[in-house]
C-alpha cells in the first residue's frame, strides 16, 4: 500500500509537471517573437541621443553572426564618417580623408585582385548605410550644396585634401554601381546627386572620376537621366575644354540611348509580328521621354553639332592630344601620334563619338540631324578620318589583338564598326535622299557617271561598265566599296558595310545607283556566293544584290554579262538562289518587281525610243528571269510552306512578302486564277 500511495503520488507530480510544460509551451508559442532592430534605426537613435556606438560588439547579435567578424573593421570605418559633420574642422577633415583612403585601399580595390568575397562585403556595407554615408560625405565637401544639408557650411583650406577625398568617394561609387543592380537608381534618386556629380566635372583634379560614374551610372539605370534637369549643365558643358568634350561624348552617348532599346538590343530575341505591333503602339502612345529630351537639349540648347564635327577635322598631332589627354599610359611610352598607346585612346574616343552621332541619328529629329551635319561638312570629315584614322593594322595589332581566341573583334573593328553604322544612318531616309548621297561621290565620279548616262543607252552602258577601270578620285562610298571588295567572307565587318552600302542605294537618286552597279561589286558577291562554302553569308550578299538590281537595268545587263562569260557559276548560282529561299529570297523580289516595272512601263509606248528597246532586250536576255519563271511554283510552294502563320516574325516576314508578289505579278498578267490552283 505504501508502494502504491508512491506511485500514485509521483504520477501526480509527473502529470502537474508535464501540464505546466504544456502551458508553459503553448505560452511561448503563443508569444508573438520580438522583433529585430535594424541596425540603421540603432545607428539613427545613437544620433539623437540614444547610446552612442563606437564598437562593433555593440551591434545586434543576428548582425554579428552574419558577418562572421569579418566586418568589424569596416565598420569601424563607417562609424568614423558619421562622426563627421563639419569639413571647416582641420581635426575632422583629417580624419575624413584618412577614413575614405583606408576604406578604398583596403577594401574597394581588392575587387580588381580577385576577392571572390567582395560582393558580400559591399552588400554589408551598403546594408549599414555606407552607400547613404558617402554620397553625405561628397556634399559635405561641395560648398555650393551646403545649403541644402544640415552640415555646418564648410570653408576648405585644404583644397588638395578635399579633391582627393572626393576623388576616393566616387572610386568607391563606381566600385558599388558595378556590382550592386539598384544602387545606379539608388544614386540617381537622390535629390541634386547628378548634379553635383557634373559640377565636379569642372575640375581638372575630378574630372576624370567624376565623368567615369556619370558613365557607371548611365550603364547601371533602367530608366535614363534628363540632363535638362541638371543645374547649370550648358554652362558646364560650354566651359569644357576640347578634350575634356571628348571624354564626355561617352556619357552623352548613354544619355541619347534609350533604355528600352538597349534592353532589345542586348536581348538578342526573335519579335514576332504582334508583339512588334504592340511595342510599335506602346511606343507612340508614350509621351516624350528622358532619352528624347535628352536629344533636345543636345541638339537645341547645347548646340553640340558643332563640336562633334570640329573633333574630326584635325590634324594629326593635334588630333591625337585632343582625344587622348586624359589618358595615362606607361612613362616609357612616347606621346607621339605613331604610338600605338596613343592610338588606342584615340580609337576609344572616336568610337563613342560615332555612337552619339549614330544615336542622334536614329532618333525622331533624324532628318533635322541629317541636315545640320551635312552642312557642317560631315561627309569631308568622315572621309579624313577614313584615310588617317582607320589604317591602324600594322601598328595596333600587336598590341591590341581579339578579346577571346578564334575572334576578329579588337578596339580597332569597333571603330570601324561604328563608323560604317554612322554612314547608314546618315543615308537613311525614308524617301529618295540624292541630296545627301551624291556627296558620298567625288566630283570626278559624279561627272563621269553623267557624262556616260547622257550618251545613247547602249554605249553609255558600255561606257558605265568600262567607268570602274578609270583612275578617278574617290569619294567616301567609293572607299567603303573598296574596303567591301577586300574584306574576306569571314570578316566582322562585311556586315556592316553591306547594310552600309544598302542603305546608300536605297537613298540614292539614279546616278549613285548606276555608278555603284558599275565599281565591280555585282561580280564581287556572286562570286562569294557560289566560290564561298560560308552559307551564313549569303543572305547580306543577297540582300545586297537585290537593292542594286532595283530599278537598274544597267546592273540586270551586268548580271547577264556575267553569267555568258561564265555558265558554271550561273549553275552555281540558281542552285544556291533555289536551295537557299530564306536567305536569296529578297533578291527575287526585287529581280520579279524591276522587271515587271519595266515590261508594263514600256508595253504602253507604241513608239519605243533606243533606251526601252535596249531595256526590253536586257529582260528578254536575262538566263536569272527565265530559270525563275520557270521555277516560280516550286519556289512559291517552299516559300509559303516555309513561314506558320502563328509564327511570322522580323526575319521570315520576307518570305511572305515575296509569295505575295508572285501573286501581284500573275494578277497584272491575268494568270493569278492558275497560279493559285497550282501553288496552293
């Protein structure tokens, strides 16, 4: 009985004790957990009289536990800056700038070194406020934006030590904005912050940096900076020297580059043609952006035109310092224009120049641009900067080669990249632009041309054809064929210079276009066509061919002259055009409309002059027309199977283009009923 009064008295004591737990733990689960102080709000009510804070053990121990420690000094360094309020203070300015060097020495230069724990370390920083403590510490140090903090006005008497701290914030900046995606919005953000950024611009000392993150900032926004909200920033700009106007051509250029464009352009995807519409619809809907008031400013108020053109016409040493100042190179290098350090400057100067111009250029206020830089003398200049500035091979080569193996890119091809995309631009227009494009000629050529296009059709053909063996000067679209000529299949830049090119033909009046039929460059790109094994090429080549066959019965006679003197690349070359639809089908397009255009101009005439009868025996002539009337349903059969309709995008809208115009065709002959019964 005892040993049962025991066991019954500990299963009570065991039952209370487990039913307290319980409680105990329901009351803690019914605890709502306190929660975490930031460590900002810690650091804020230290300012306002709460505790002060001058270790890092001081800190909340979720924060300490993150950093492992390995934070403390950073820390440590942060908590410094935010004791300092006034610059005026010989005591606090020397331990600012003591602060900010340590800080970049130590920390935001090990990046470059391979510090594979950088990012966390600047997303700690960042997360203590450190982004906020600097951009504090660069107004601090800018008398003129004193007013608009609660910093005590500072009177420097140390403008040395100031330029240098300023100097190291904005490294540090620089180093943030690469790394970490929101602090470019963050920067940008801030009430004033690009414009002080700018005004640093007007010293020599910060210059450099200070056009670097304007730079930095620009590539990391999403949406771009209106500079016309910036102060002061004609009177900035104006008092800028001629090379310092260089080095911001590059930030200039990022201001004329609307983000969304450059978000398509580096998305590198197929738009189908709904999706095209939308964005097309979107676009106009929208009012005026940053990107186009941008373009105001440069056009209108700034008056900038001016400028850029003034930086191609200079001679050669001139040119060289003008573009290349701010750039340091090793002392043992001399600062000569053959040097090829100095080159390299010059090459990424004229590079960013290019891309502004080109920016301009494509913008709503084209053809205003077109106007003003053609009366600026833009032609003359890109000839000059043609022959002096794009001969670069034996010199730079060996220093600058490809970025990676097996690639032909290098600051050189950028270059040349970017000035064959300033000539399309130039002559694109959406109408017939022979004003322009008979400048790209050369007085010489452009008479020589006349002179054969007045004499009777028949010689003047004969005359035109023989015209590419005359010694004549040449003018800049000469110099771009020749260039087009020489370049091998595989090169970088044949597909801007064919787009070049294309573009020119397509602007030009009746002269440039015959005159172009007549520098060897049909021969030229049927032969890469059937000699070349690099079927990727073929579709420029043949987008190319079919804009010089429009409309120009002297380039058709060229194409059957050729293929009479050699057959076997006739064979070649129908296989190719049959085989090979997506790529060639642009030129049977325009071979079936410059044929019909001229059978139903001349078929109305009933007395035909020498020049039609001519034209008629040329299409009568032509082996191309006669295979693809011959082949015209199995070529329409592929095309129409070619492309879903739930698919049509960019690049096969072409194929249904030219199904279409077979259609067109056989409607204006009366056969449209047949060919659908056969085709579909």
């Amino acid at each position: 009985q005892k040993q049962k009064q025991k066991m019954l008295s500990l299963r009570s004591l065991l039952h209370s004790l487990f039913h307290d737990s319980s409680e105990i733990s329901k009351r803690q689960k019914q605890k709502k957990p306190q929660p975490q102080k930031s460590v900002i709000t810690i650091l804020e009510n230290s300012k306002r009289g709460g505790t002060p804070i001058r270790s890092f053990n001081q800190l909340p121990q979720y924060f300490l536990r993150k950093s492992n420690g390995t934070g403390s000094e950073l820390f440590e360094i942060l908590l410094r800056l935010r004791t300092i309020s006034n610059l005026e203070d010989p005591i606090q300015l020397n331990l600012c700038h003591r602060s900010v060097e340590d800080l970049y020495e130590n920390y935001f230069t090990s990046y470059s070194s391979g510090n594979c724990d950088f990012q966390e370390e600047i997303s700690r920083f960042c997360s203590c406020g450190g982004l906020i403590e600097l951009v504090r510490i660069l107004f601090l140090t800018n008398s003129d934006y004193i007013k608009n903090t609660n910093a005590t006005p500072c009177v420097t008497p140390n403008p040395t030590v100031i330029n240098e701290i300023q100097n190291h914030v904005m490294s540090i900046l620089r180093e943030i904005c690469l790394c970490e995606e929101v602090t470019g919005e963050d920067l940008s953000s801030l009430p004033d912050f690009v414009s002080l950024i700018f005004k640093l611009t007007e010293k020599n000392e910060t210059f450099d940096i200070a056009m670097y993150l304007l730079e930095d900032l620009f590539i990391a926004l999403k949406n771009s900076i209106d500079l016309s909200t910036v102060a002061n920033v004609k009177h900035i700009i104006d008092n800028l020297e001629l090379w310092q106007f260089a080095l911001l051509c590059r930030v200039l250029a990022l201001a004329a580059f609307d983000p969304d464009d450059r978000a398509l352009h580096e998305g590198f995807q197929s738009l189908k043609s709904e999706n095209l519409i939308r964005a097309k619809r979107v676009e106009s809907e929208k009012g005026k952006t940053a990107t186009d008031n941008n373009h105001d400013l440069i056009i209108d108020h700034l008056n900038l035109l001016p400028r850029l053109v003034a930086l191609f016409n200079f001679h050669e040493d001139e040119g060289f310092i003008t573009l290349t100042r701010h750039f340091h190179f090793p002392e043992s290098e001399s600062m000569d224009h053959s040097n090829p350090w100095m080159q390299l400057a010059t090459v990424a100067n004229l590079v960013e120049i290019f891309f502004l111009l080109s920016r301009l250029l494509s913008g709503k206020r084209k053809k205003e641009v077109q106007l003003q830089l053609t009366r600026l003398g833009i032609v003359s200049a890109l000839k000059d900067i043609f022959e002096n500035q794009l001969k670069f091979e034996s010199k730079l080569s060996p220093y600058f080669g490809a970025s990676l193996e097996g690639c032909d890119c290098n600051p050189e091809s950028a270059l040349k990249i970017q000035f064959f995309r300033m000539i399309h631009n130039l002559c694109e227009s959406d109408t017939c632009n022979s004003e322009f494009t008979i400048l790209l000629l050369s007085d010489e050529e452009r008479k020589h041309t006349e002179q054969m296009m007045g004499e009777d059709f028949p010689e003047g053909l004969l005359s035109l054809s023989e015209s590419s063996k005359t010694q004549l000067p040449k003018g800049l679209i000469s110099k771009v064929i020749s260039t087009l000529l020489s370049e091998p299949t595989s090169s970088l830049l044949r597909p801007w210079i064919c787009s070049c090119i294309e573009m020119f033909i397509r602007s030009a009046g009746a002269i440039e276009k015959r005159f172009v039929a007549s520098t060897g460059i049909i021969q030229h790109l049927i032969l890469h066509i059937v000699e070349k094994e690099d079927s990727e090429a073929h579709q420029m080549h043949f987008d190319l061919l079919g804009e010089i066959i429009k409309s120009n019965p002297f380039a058709i006679s060229q194409i059957n002259k050729f293929f009479i003197t050699f057959p076997k690349h006739f064979v070649s070359f129908t296989e190719i055009l049959e085989t090979h639809l997506i790529d060639s089908n642009v030129f049977i397009r325009a071979f079936l409309l410059s044929v019909h255009h001229f059978r139903f101009k001349y078929q109305i005439n009933v007395s035909k002059s020498c020049e039609e009868l001519t034209i008629i025996e040329i299409i009568k002539s032509s082996a191309t027309l006669k295979f693809i009337e011959n082949k015209q349903i199995s070529i329409l059969r592929h095309l129409l199977s070619s492309v879903n309709s739930s698919d049509v995008s960019l690049e096969n809208l072409c194929c249904v283009n030219t199904s279409v115009v077979f259609f067109i065709v056989a409607h204006n002959l009366n056969n449209l009923e047949r060919l659908l019964e056969v085709s579909i």
